[in-house]
C-alpha cells in the first residue's frame, strides 16, 4: 500500500510504518472481515431484540474481564524482552495469577447483576452474563500471545486468529442454518475465547513447548501485581470509557435499542485495531528518536499524528456517506434507524486514532498516570451525557455522547503545561494545517 504522492509528505516513513504492522494488521484485516460478515447473518436472524440481548453480556462484563486480566499481558511482553531467560517463570506466574482473576470475577459478576437489576429489571438472563463471565477464566492462556510478541513472532498470532475466527463462523453459520435459539450464540461466545485459547497453546507447544513447564513464583508474583496494576486499571477504565454507553442504552431504552446500536458500534469500531497495529509497530522508532535525536523525536509524532487524521478522516468521510447503503444492503429494516446514528459515531474513531498515538507519547514520556486520569475523565464525561442525551434523544444521544466524550479525553491533554505542546500539534493535524505546510513546502 502506498499513499498518493504529496509533496512534503513523509511517504518513504509512512510506508515503513505500515509494512512495520506485518502480521498483526494481517490478522486484524481478516477477522474484521470474518466477524463482519458474519455479524450481519446473525443480527438479521436474530432480529433487534434478541440481537440487543446478545450483546449485553458482552458490554456487562467487559469491565470485570478487563480488571481479571491484572495487566500482565503487556508488561509480561516487557518483562520477557528484558529477561528472557525466565521465560517459564514470567509465564507461569502470569498464567497463575490471571487465572486466579478470571476465577475471582465469577461472583463478582453475579452480585453486580443482582444490584444493578435490583434498579431495572435486566431482560438478558443471569446465565447468559456468567457464561460470557467466564471468558475470563479461558483467556487466562491468552498469555502465551507475550511470547510470541516478546519474539516478533507475530505471524503466530495471526494464524490463531483468522482460525479461530473461520472456526467459530462456519460454526455460528450451522446455527443459522439449525435454527438454533440465542442461547447457543451466548455459548458460542465462550466458544470464541476457547478456540483461540486452544489455537494459542498448539503454537506454543510446536515451537516453544509445554505448559506444563511453567512454574508458580510467588515473589514474582508480587513483583508483577506491584507494576502491573497501573495497566489493570488503565484496562478498566477504558473499557468503561468505550462500553458503558450500551449498558445505559439498554438501561434507558430497552434491549430493541441495544441491538440497533450494536450494529452502529460494530460497524463504526471495526476500524480501531489500524491505529492499535500502527503505533504498536512504530513506537520503537519513535523511543530511538527520543533517545537519539529530540528533534527527530518530535517530527515522527507530528507525522504520526498527521497519518492518524489521514486515516480516521478517510474512513469517517466514507462510512458516513456510505452508512445508509450499508444498512439498507445488509439489515433488516427494524434496523435501519441505526444508519444516520452511525454518521455520528463513526467521527468519534478520529479522536480514538489521535487518542492511540498521544498515547505512545504518554508513555514514552513515563506519563501513565496522566494517561489514566485522561481515559477517567472520558468516561465520566460520557457517563453523564449518556445520562441527559439518551433519554432526550435516544441511540443518538449516546452517539453524541461518545464523539464528546472521545474528544475531551483526546485533548485533555492541552490543560497540562507539560503536554499541552502535543496537544498543539494533534490540533494542526486536525486542521490539516501542517498537511497543508508539507505540501506547499518548498
């Protein structure tokens, strides 16, 4: 892929960046368009009401799997560039140690339920959000993914997961088909994280070995809580920040409403893991730049932020004129009125893809706990929104919410003094002022 010739661009160092994604992007492309294709089969047969129940669990339990997760999985990654020779030591108490959380999650998970429908009642059944609870526990393997991405060796990732997601199509495909109720897709969510949990511990064992070498140190064990929690809870935070609209969704409107504005973050989400492979590949360059050269450090952030508005703006423009088509094409028409709420929240990725990249820069600056309270106060912001827009102006105004909410937690970062430079330039982005400075540069 390259990018049209523009004079003043840095288009040698944005193909690099690209190519850089390699595998990653790989596999992020081909399961996008898996899950894609086949969300549409099963949002059409389910229709909006057992669609929005479906997709409650997900959105219920995502903060409780976030926080089990404990952070490990990136600072394990760190901990086995730095120190490779424990390698059964840093996956085995990593192992341990999530699987204990997914465990701990369960009642937590229950008590939760019981009060929040002590408010409302829930109309998705107990079952079906302990069921998705327990994802938790599977994706405690998901650990081995550290090694792989401690060796570059993401080409492994990748085949694990365009199978995974093959497998668990071809599966949810034979339901349609059988004519099977909602609750075989709730399991079949389960499923997902098992296959893949499966797919990951093949590859290990082929090409490292097995689990069943790793082993428990509690000192580490320690080691590894004592650092990690920061992640952890960056972990919940954000999953608060992106999914606590279709809790409030459903909570105000019902779960018909839930399941049109599932199809709207669907659609609209899909595109996220390009900024995630993106800064993923081209944060060591940058970490060079900053150690090498401050000046160079700081053009490879401006270019990065300028890819970032290319992209977003690119997809943004698209999806919105193409948002009615879309629907019209592939849903139902009890599920048309999610068409024009999607040209709202489709702008929202602009701010997620500037957010991933200012991010790269938080923690290279050793910014974390400023990265933190940034994500908090978007999901306070959106928190509150939600709670005036939703019931004035239904799925739309928790599309407002969102887009607002992303932008406040993207340019927060202009109210610090010591950030508030990048924050500068993520604007002239924005604006395309330094887009418009490259090509007329002489």
């Amino acid at each position: 892929m390259k990018l049209p010739s523009i004079k003043g661009f840095d288009e040698e160092a944005f193909n690099k960046y690209l190519k850089n994604t390699g595998w990653l992007m790989l596999a992020r492309v081909g399961s996008l368009v898996i899950k894609i294709l086949v969300g549409f089969a099963i949002t059409n047969y389910l229709g909006k009401e057992l669609n929005g129940i479906l997709n409650y669990p997900t959105a219920f339990t995502t903060f409780f799997i976030a926080a089990a997760a404990l952070g490990l999985d990136g600072f394990t990654t760190r901990e086995l560039l730095r120190t490779p020779e424990n390698r059964d030591r840093l996956l085995g108490t990593s192992f341990c140690l999530k699987l204990i959380g997914g465990i701990a999650i369960i009642p937590l998970i229950y008590f939760a339920y019981e009060l929040w429908s002590a408010q409302k009642p829930i109309e998705t059944p107990l079952s079906f959000i302990l069921i998705v609870g327990l994802t938790g526990i599977t994706q405690a393997f998901y650990i081995t993914d550290s090694y792989f991405q401690s060796k570059v060796q993401a080409k492994y990732v990748m085949r694990v997961q365009v199978f995974g997601n093959i497998f668990s199509a071809l599966i949810k495909l034979v339901f349609i088909f059988l004519k099977l109720s909602i609750e075989w897709f709730v399991l079949g969510l389960l499923l997902d994280t098992i296959i893949l949990a499966f797919g990951y511990i093949y590859f290990y064992k082929i090409k490292v070995g097995s689990i069943f070498k790793w082993v428990f140190d509690s000192s580490l064990a320690k080691y590894l809580l004592k650092h990690s929690w920061p992640l952890a809870l960056s972990a919940v935070l954000v999953s608060i920040y992106m999914k606590i609209d279709q809790l409030m969704v459903e909570n105000y409107l019902g779960t018909g409403s839930l399941g049109i504005y599932s199809t709207v973050v669907q659609l609209s989400e899909s595109w996220y893991f390009i900024p995630v492979a993106i800064v993923t590949s081209v944060f060591p360059a940058i970490m060079n730049a900053k150690r090498d050269d401050p000046q160079r450090y700081q053009r490879r952030l401006q270019n990065m932020y300028d890819i970032m508005v290319w992209l977003s703006l690119s997809v943004a423009i698209f999806m919105t004129f193409a948002s009615p088509i879309i629907y019209h094409l592939v849903y139902k028409p009890e599920f048309w009125d999610g068409a024009h709420v999607l040209t709202v929240h489709v702008w929202a990725g602009v701010f997620v893809f500037l957010g991933s990249a200012s991010g790269q820069y938080l923690i290279a600056e050793g910014y974390t706990k400023l990265s933190m309270i940034r994500t908090g106060m978007g999901a306070l912001i959106n928190i509150a929104l939600n709670i005036v827009w939703i019931p004035k102006y239904g799925i739309m105004g928790a599309a407002l919410a969102t887009l607002v909410a992303y932008f406040t937690a993207t340019f927060f970062i202009i109210l610090i003094p010591k950030t508030r430079h990048q924050g500068i330039m993520m604007l002239k982005s924005l604006f395309l002022i330094t887009a418009f400075q490259k090509i007329f540069k002489r």
